[in-house]
C-alpha cells in the first residue's frame, strides 16, 4: 500500500487505480451480494443508530460514505422482521473456541469480547498482529485439539506467537 500511494504522489494512479478495478471486477466471484444484503440489511444495517454513524465516522477520511451507501442499499431490500429476542446476547454451556485478529478492522476485538461473555465454557485466542481470517501455524492445531477434547479451557495457545508483519514495499 505504501508503494501505491507513493505511485499515486508521483502522478502515476495507474496501481491505484488497476487494484480498485480488479477488486470491482472480482467482487462477484467472492461474495454473494444478495446473501451480504440478506444479512447485513436485517440484522446490522437496521439496529444503526444515527449519534453512532455521526460519533464512529467523524474525522475520517471517508467519513459516513461506507454506511449511508449501505443504507442505500438496504432501503431497497426486503424487509425482516426479528423477534423482541433476537439482539439479546447467547446463553450457552457448550464447549466453545473464540479465535480473533488484534489487527481486525471488521470484527474488532469487543466485538468479540461482547459475544463470547455469554458462552461459560469458553476460550478466547487473540492471535497478535493479525486481521480478519488471517490463520497462523498454531490455529489448525488448537482447532484439532479443541474438536478432540471438547475442553476449550484445557487449550494451550502459548504456540500462538505474535507474527510481524512483512515490510512494506516502498520500491
């Protein structure tokens, strides 16, 4: 990213702008934009309240652009409606593995913290330096081990050491 931005202070956009394209042109094979509706219009988009989007989004580059074209998009879509119950958190003894990015712009760390507070019988795995699904060497080896033992407080994550990120790539 810094190499694009770099490209685009030098007048040359041809980067920046071939990475936006060809994540526009791909957009399709990788998400299913009726399904991203389906679900976000129902139960995310519609509980938004307006003192968050202005609290949230002030001072940003983008500013409320990304939600209010969200709503946009929503207001079009069907409409569902949910039960008086349905926003309350999980109540939950069942075995249970939380594993989270500290790096994760789009479910960030209390978001998780929030969500696994109802769960008694649970264990939550930060991986360091990490973003939304990134997978170190150590998960798939807890995931075996948690799935053996149905014990998520007997898992030892200590294998799960933080990763530096890769230099950016400036030339």
């Amino acid at each position: 990213m810094p190499w694009i931005i770099h490209q685009a202070h030098s007048g040359n956009y041809g980067p920046l702008v071939e990475g936006i394209l060809s994540n526009a042109r791909n957009a399709d094979a990788g998400l299913s934009f009726g399904l991203l509706f389906s679900i976000t219009c129902s139960d995310d988009v519609a509980f938004v309240r307006e003192e968050d989007i202005l609290r949230e989004t002030q001072g940003t580059y983008l500013g409320d652009f990304r939600i209010r074209q969200q709503q946009a998009a929503c207001a079009r879509w069907p409409k569902v409606s949910h039960p008086a119950a349905f926003r309350k958190p999980v109540r939950s003894t069942i075995p249970t593995l939380f594993v989270s990015g500290d790096m994760d712009a789009a479910t960030p760390l209390w978001m998780t913290e929030h969500a696994a507070q109802g769960f008694e019988n649970r264990r939550e795995v930060v991986l360091r330096g990490k973003g939304h699904t990134e997978v170190t060497d150590c998960i798939p080896g807890l995931y075996e081990q948690f799935v053996r033992s149905a014990d998520p407080r007997g898992l030892d994550p200590s294998s799960c050491k933080p990763e530096p990120r890769p230099p950016f790539r400036v030339r």
